[in-house]
C-alpha cells in the first residue's frame, strides 16, 4: 500500500522493536503461573443438599388448600347474533322469522343455522338455541322482537 508521493517499502526490512516490559507497570512475570483462565476448576466443596421449603403460612385471602387438581371451567356459550323479529304457522309447525344486519332467516325447530346454532324449540314468545358443537344442557333462549313480555331492543 502507498500513499502519494511515498515509495513503497518492503515489511521485511523493518526493524522488530525488543519487547522489554517496564518493572513499574508490573514487569516480567517471575514465577509459575497459577491459574489458567481458559480452564474450568471444580471446587472440592462438597454437593448441595436440597432443603424442603418452609411451611405456609395461612392467608387471609381463603382457607389454604393442598389439593391441586384442576377446577371444572364453566363452558360459555356464544352470542347468538339474530333478532327474533316474528313466529309464523300453526302450533306444530312453528317458522321463526330471525334477522341480522340485512340478512332475514327463516328456520324450523331442528334447523342449524350457519353451522354454529340449532333451533331447538320455538315458543309462543321467544325462541330456544342449542349449540351442536357444546353438550346439549347448553342453551340460550332469545325473545321474540315485539311479543307481550318480551325486552325488545
């Protein structure tokens, strides 16, 4: 490499300076080396012994329980997004009239709707849903929009 105006140099001529280190900086080493910072040494310190933790002390939050089995979670069904806008037909062939957004749905007792709710019974006032993917004791009854008794929207 050269720079400008420089005439190049050969790397072997140079001279090599004698390392001689200064005594006030700590100077050459004298003496064995104790420790080899690239190895590691196991201590002659004998094995841990494990310790059971202390007892707990009773809370102020509950009664302190040692059974750690799980709790049953209660299964929460999912919203039914119709309105119940009208019930059509005679006593034992009830149609359902149910709206969401713009859509209009008419359905039958054991009619699926979108795959996710069953009709299950459709009453004089209100309609009874069922869930095909939950266990059957798991239902929702929506009010029909307008009947006596009935909250509407």
């Amino acid at each position: 490499m050269t720079t400008r105006g420089a005439k190049p140099v050969a790397l072997d001529s140079l001279p090599i300076p004698a390392f001689n280190p200064d005594p006030a900086k700590g100077g050459p080493i004298e003496g064995k080396v104790g420790r080899n910072i690239f190895r590691y040494y196991n201590s002659p310190t004998a094995t841990p012994t494990r310790t059971p933790p202390p007892p707990r002390r009773s809370s102020s939050f509950g009664p302190r329980t040692d059974d750690h089995r799980p709790t049953n979670t209660p299964i929460i069904p999912p919203k039914v997004p119709y309105t119940a806008i009208a019930i059509m037909g005679p006593e034992g062939n009830r149609i359902v009239a149910l709206e969401e957004g713009a859509r209009l749905i008419n359905a039958r007792e054991g009619d699926v709707i979108d795959n996710r709710f069953k009709v299950l019974k459709i009453n004089r006032e209100s309609v009874d849903f069922g869930f095909p993917d939950l266990p059957k004791s798991i239902t929702t009854r929506l009010p029909v929009q307008g009947a006596e008794g009935s909250k509407g929207k």
